[in-house]
C-alpha cells in the first residue's frame, strides 16, 4: 500500500485558529494517492489540531472563549510557568483537544464535509512556528 508524506510549516501570530484545509488537499493531490486515509500530526505540546466549521468564524471565536474559562492564563495554582503565564493554559488546551487528525481521502481529496475546515489551534499568546507531519496512505 502506498505511503506519501510531507511536512508542512505554520507560522503564528499568536493565539487562535489557522485554517490549512488548503495546504492538507493540496497535499493529498500531490500524493495521487486516490482511495485512503490522511494522518495530520502536529509535533507540539501547546497547539493542536481541530476540525471545525468553515463558514462563521464565531465559532472558532466562542471555542476560544470557551477555552479561556476553563484554562485561563496566569492561574496562580499553576506550578508550571517556566514560560509565562500563558504556558500551562496552552498545555492544558492541547490535552483538552488533539494534537493528531484523520480524515478519509476520497477519490483523492480530503472527504471533509461542506462546513469542515482543518485547523492549527494556537495556544500561546506570541507568534510560534509549527511543524504538521502529513501522512497519507491508501491506493
């Protein structure tokens, strides 16, 4: 069975969503690899991956309300702040989500539905660059 992978590069400007639905399909395009599934894999402890609407960006803007509240920055009950105080809340918000995705490939595109979009979370608050491990076997 055949095997294509690519790394692929995020820069970020800090805290929040970035869209790579684009760069995954390109990339399973460029695999022609037509039947299968797509492993996306971010090799971070504080940011992650998400499927999530692609149409209303309030929804990525409520999930990261929604995380605030949960995992707040600057908890005092945090041993862990080597840092910042943004450094544990990033920890926490990657374990609370994913740092790995599968999505099937379809007749050699991401099977996404219509409102789906594949995102990097950014869980710091100052720019990082991220690395994504893109694997896709099938036929």
């Amino acid at each position: 069975m055949p095997t294509y992978q690519q790394t692929l590069s995020v820069s970020t400007l800090g805290r929040g969503t970035y869209n790579i639905t684009r760069e995954i399909e390109s990339t399973i395009q460029q695999s022609e690899i037509n039947t299968g599934i797509c492993n996306i894999f971010i090799k971070h402890t504080s940011a992650s991956l998400i499927i999530s609407e692609n149409a209303d960006p309030d929804v990525r803007h409520d999930l990261e309300k929604f995380m605030e509240r949960i995992a707040p920055d600057g908890d005092p009950s945090y041993a862990h702040q080597d840092e910042g105080p943004d450094d544990m809340p990033a920890h926490i918000r990657t374990v609370l989500t994913q740092t790995a995705i599968s999505i099937p490939v379809t007749k050699g595109h991401a099977g996404l539905g219509t409102w789906q979009g594949i995102y990097c979370w950014e869980h710091r608050t100052h720019p990082h660059h991220r690395t994504i491990i893109i694997t896709i076997t099938g036929d």
